[in-house]
C-alpha cells in the first residue's frame, strides 16, 4: 500500500516496507520492485486505480531519457534481475 493508499496487491508475495511500485514502459500494469544493491528485483504485479490503462504515461512521448521529470515522476533506467 503506498502512502496515499493507491494500491491492491495481486497476489499475497513477501513485500516489504522499503519495497517500490514503478511504472515499467512495455509492462501492461505496475510493478513492485525491490532494491537489492545496484539492481532491482521484481516481487509481484499490482493493481492500481488510474494506472491500469497506460494512464501514467500517456503524456510520455517516446524520446524520454533518464532524468526527465513528469509531475512527481522521473524517468530512470535500472537493472532489473
């Protein structure tokens, strides 16, 4: 759950306090990540109202780069394991 109390878990998973919901281009919903170290892992898919339908990045053209900013958002490349 985040602090707004926007989310609603799949599946019952191991998620953890510092665990974070990111928004993944090519991805059909969001996803909580974890970070371990330099990379992220993926813990499980969740189901979040307003961002089922590709509305998180529905103002993002497809030349972004790491660093752009869209409201309280940034765009970053990470590995993910």
């Amino acid at each position: 759950m985040t602090e707004k109390g926007y989310a609603r878990l799949i599946q019952a998973s191991p998620t953890q306090v510092d665990d974070e919901i990111w928004i993944l281009f090519g991805c059909s919903m969001p996803a909580v990540l974890r970070q371990e170290g330099d990379h992220y892992v993926f813990v499980t898919p969740v189901s979040m109202g307003g961002f089922m339908k590709g509305e998180a990045v529905e103002e993002i053209s497809n030349d972004v780069k790491d660093g752009d900013q869209f409201g309280e958002y940034e765009v970053r490349t990470i590995e993910l394991h």
